[in-house]
C-alpha cells in the first residue's frame, strides 16, 4: 500500500510537472506569435511584403534573419524611421534598431525559424527586359559565387534577391555605395568594379524573376 501511495504521489509530480512545461511552452508560443504579428505589420504576413520599400523576407534562411537581427540590434545596419503600414500601431513610426533590440536570443531563433520555413513570395513588378538581360551577365560575372541561383537560393545564407523588390534592392545598393551599410569584405572589390548603370541592370534583373 506504501509503495501503491509513493507511486501515486510520484506521478503526480510527473504529471504537475509536464503541464507546468507545457503551459510555459504555450506562453512563449503565445509570445513568438505575438512578435509575428508585430513584424507582419510592416513585412507582411509570414514576411510576404506588399510593400515595395520594405522587404520580403519570408523565405530567408534562419542563419541569414539571426545574422540581419543581432546587425540591427548592434546597430551595425542603418535603421531608418518606417511606419507600420497595419495593425494596431499603424502609422506610429519605429526602426528596426529598436525592435531588434527588444528581442532576446530566444525570440531571435523563433522569428527566423519561422520565417525561415515560409515560402519567399516574389513581388508582382515589372522590370525592363533589356536592363534585365545585362544585369544576369553581371550577376553571373561577380555575384553567382556568394548568390547562387541567380540570387534566389536561401541555401548561401546571403538573402534572396530574385524577385524581391525592386525599390528595396536599389536602396540597399545605395546604402553600400554611401558606406552606410557594411559589406562582406569579399564583396566589396567587386562592388567598387560595376558602375551605376551596372547597379541598376541588376535590379532590374532580380526585379524580373516572378
């Protein structure tokens, strides 16, 4: 009868125990969602941006979204004042810096491994055929070995380029050039060869993929 009551009282605890854990692993899925939702508010739903100033980023790799967060939260990328374009704070303005700064390593990991598992959406845009057909021989001449798949494999953590926005791309081309924004030092000689005409044949040719 002894052994019966220990036993009894043991499992018990046991069971305490796991619901405690998964009332905590619903809480932090709570709060992740919550964070979701929050990103959705500028970036889309599951990071499929409609907006052409602000990128998709559903689809990136996980490695390349933790990289991007932890730059954001050092302040190592510029964090230029956006509006959130829906959701509750619409039109209240914020900046990645601040965002990426209240988030902890934990969360860091949940937003890219969810974002990381979505599908990237390409942007419906148009692009000039010509500028496109100049910018694939300069993104197979200088930028096919760090972006693969003619910059749409998430696969080289580097970002996806294939059809993301256009206006998203030519901004970050012209934070590079201004310095701005750091580049991988194995980018940056080649970056310093191409010209301004170059730059914009390559946006159009990402902004051609569809």
């Amino acid at each position: 009868m002894e052994m019966a009551q220990k036993h009894g009282r043991l499992t018990a605890l046991i069971c305490l125990a796991l619901a405690g854990l998964a009332f905590i692993g619903s809480a932090q899925a709570a709060d992740v969602n919550a964070l979701l939702d929050s990103c959705a508010s500028c970036h889309g739903k599951d990071g499929a941006s409609t907006e052409p100033d602000v990128p998709i980023i559903g689809g990136y790799s996980a490695v390349y979204l933790t990289d991007s967060l932890a730059n954001y939260k050092n302040k190592a990328r510029p964090c230029p004042k956006v509006k959130y374009s829906s959701g509750p704070h619409k039109g209240q303005e914020t900046d990645m810096c601040t965002l990426a700064g209240k988030l902890t390593d934990e969360e860091v990991k949940s937003i890219a491994a969810h974002l990381a598992a979505k599908p990237f959406v390409r942007a419906k845009q148009s692009a000039d055929a010509a500028k496109a057909a100049h910018g694939k021989q300069i993104q197979e001449a200088q930028c096919a070995k760090c972006h693969d798949q003619g910059g749409a494999s998430p696969d080289d953590d580097a970002g996806i380029l294939a059809g993301q926005w256009m206006p998203y791309i030519r901004h970050t081309f012209e934070e590079f050039s201004s310095g701005a924004r750091p580049m991988p030092k194995k980018m940056k000689p080649k970056f310093e060869k191409i010209s301004a005409e170059d730059i914009d044949a390559l946006v159009n040719y990402f902004g051609s993929f569809k």
